[in-house]
C-alpha cells in the first residue's frame, strides 16, 4: 500500500526516467533501433527496479498514466537525437507496453496523438508486448490491428517462454520476435536451447517476422546465433541499458 501511494506520487513529481539499450546488427554491431526501459528514483526508497514496481503499477493500474508519459518522452528523445544526429535519422525505438495498457478503450488514439505531438515518425516506432492473457482477447487485437494500421511495428517480448506464444503468431499481427534471454544464456552449451533459439528464427523467417536475440552477454553467444540465422541482437556485450548522452557518445557523435 505504501509503494502504491509513493509511485502514485512519482508520477506527477517527474521521478522516473529512461535508459536506452542498444539494439544492434549480428554480426557488425550497427546501431538499428533503441529499447526504452525505466527507472523510477524514488527519494524515501532509493533506485526502485521496475520487476519491483512495475508489476504494482499493472495491479493499481498506475502503468496506465506512466506508461503513457513513458511512450511520450522515448518519443520525445527518439525526434530529439534525429534532430541533433545524422546517424539517428533512421533509429527506431522500441517501447515496452504492458497488456494492461492495451486493455484501454483508445490507447490506438493516444499513441497516434503522442506520435503527432512529438512528431515521431510512426514508422520508427515498435511496441513491445509480451505475451499474457490479454493479447488473446478480441479487443486488445483490434488495439493492435489499429497500431499496425498507422505503421506502427509490434514486437512480441520474451517470446518463447509462454504456452501461448505460437497460437498467437496467428490472431496477432507481429512484425518481429524477441527471443526471451533464458533461451540464450547457454545456448552455445545447451543442446535444448539452441533447439528453441533455432525454431523461434526458422518461425520468424518463414513468417517474414524480424528476429532479435536478446540477452546476448559473450562474443560466442553472438557468433552462435548469428549462425543460427538472427540478424538482429541485444545485450549486455553491445552494451547495458545507457544514459541518453551516453548513448550519444558512443553511437551518433562524429569522431
Ligand atoms: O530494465 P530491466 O531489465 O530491469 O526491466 C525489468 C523488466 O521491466 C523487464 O521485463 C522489462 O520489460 C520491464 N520494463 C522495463 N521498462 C519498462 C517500461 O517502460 N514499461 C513496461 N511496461 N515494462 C518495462
Ligand atoms: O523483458 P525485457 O526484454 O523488456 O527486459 C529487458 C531487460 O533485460 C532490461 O532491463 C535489461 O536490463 C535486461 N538485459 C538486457 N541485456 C541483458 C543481458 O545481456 N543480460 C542480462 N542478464 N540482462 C539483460
Ligand atoms: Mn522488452
Ligand atoms: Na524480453
């Protein structure tokens, strides 16, 4: 009840922000896109992890109004780095959306009003969703239908690690996997997870779905699944979720 109440407060005292994670081509390590995660400071908690919070967010409800900030300022700094930096013209950026999020009647309007507001080309835009009860309802589909419509990119999260990840390759119009970093911890070791790593790529490329492999952490990790055929990955090796400017650095300013 006491966290409820201090995040209900956060929201309206600006104490969340964004890191950035790269994600970026295998083998060369280009820069494609961006994932948006949160951080919440809290001054009476310290630094709060969002698997702490953001599951009582989902509960109370509260993801609805930070998600909604959350979408705006990956928006805002997605047009601000294209502005400022050549090599960010073509950035995606990539935000998670909890199902709680697409259960809102309108959160198709709202994302298409964030996007004029901040003048985020639709395009650059994917959401990532895991999978959950939800995306199986007919509602939360036509949600996703109305977001592809405006050109929109929908990712599914974690993919692998629920029973329902393959019924909905068919009721959900998904244009990449993310395969879930358990799956890749040892899969350069573990026969029985490069058997999922390579069928959730071989689904993908026959569903002319994009693959990112997530959780990438040793050079083997990414040698392996490069061979395995995804083109796409992110993790602690390319580099930990960072700070705007430190992101910059590293990626976009000329040298
Ligand atoms: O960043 P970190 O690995 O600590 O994130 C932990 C979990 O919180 C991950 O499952 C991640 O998807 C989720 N998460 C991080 N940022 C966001 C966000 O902006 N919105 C939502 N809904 N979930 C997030
Ligand atoms: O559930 P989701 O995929 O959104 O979770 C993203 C989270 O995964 C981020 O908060 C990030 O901190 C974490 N993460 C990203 N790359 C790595 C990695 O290489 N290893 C581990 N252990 N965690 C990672
Ligand atoms: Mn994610
Ligand atoms: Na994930």
């Amino acid at each position: 009840a006491r966290l409820t109440s201090l995040l209900r407060d956060a929201i309206g005292a600006n104490e969340f922000h964004l890191l950035y994670q790269p994600i970026v081509t295998l083998p060369e390590g280009d820069l494609v896109g961006v994932e948006a995660l949160v951080r919440w400071h809290s001054p009476v908690r310290g630094p709060m992890s969002p698997g702490d919070f953001i599951p009582i967010a989902e509960q109370t409800g509260l993801i609805v109004p930070l998600g909604r900030w959350i979408l705006r300022e990956a928006c805002r700094q997605a047009v601000e780095w294209r502005a400022q930096h050549p090599r960010a013209r073509a950035l995606r950026m990539n935000v998670n959306v909890s199902g709680r999020q697409l259960q809102e009647a309108g959160f198709a309007d709202d994302v298409a009003a964030v996007l004029a507001e901040t003048g985020m080309p639709a395009e650059l835009l994917t959401i990532e969703v895991t999978e959950s009860g939800v995306l199986s309802d007919a509602p939360t589909i036509a949600t996703l239908h109305a977001l592809r419509a405006q050109g929109i990119g929908l990712a599914l999260d974690d993919f692998g690690t629920a029973a329902s990840s393959l019924g909905l390759l068919l009721t959900c119009p998904v244009d990449a996997l993310k395969l879930d970093r358990s799956f890749v911890d040892r899969v350069t070791t573990v026969a029985r997870q490069s058997t999922v790593a390579t069928a959730v790529v071989q689904m993908a490329r026959s569903l002319e779905l994009s693959a990112v492999a997530e959780g990438i952490e040793t050079p083997e990790q990414a040698a392996f699944l490069h061979d395995l055929g995804y083109r796409l990955g992110q993790g602690f090796l390319f580099a930990r979720p960072l700070e705007p400017s430190a992101l910059a650095d590293m990626f976009f300013v000329e040298r």
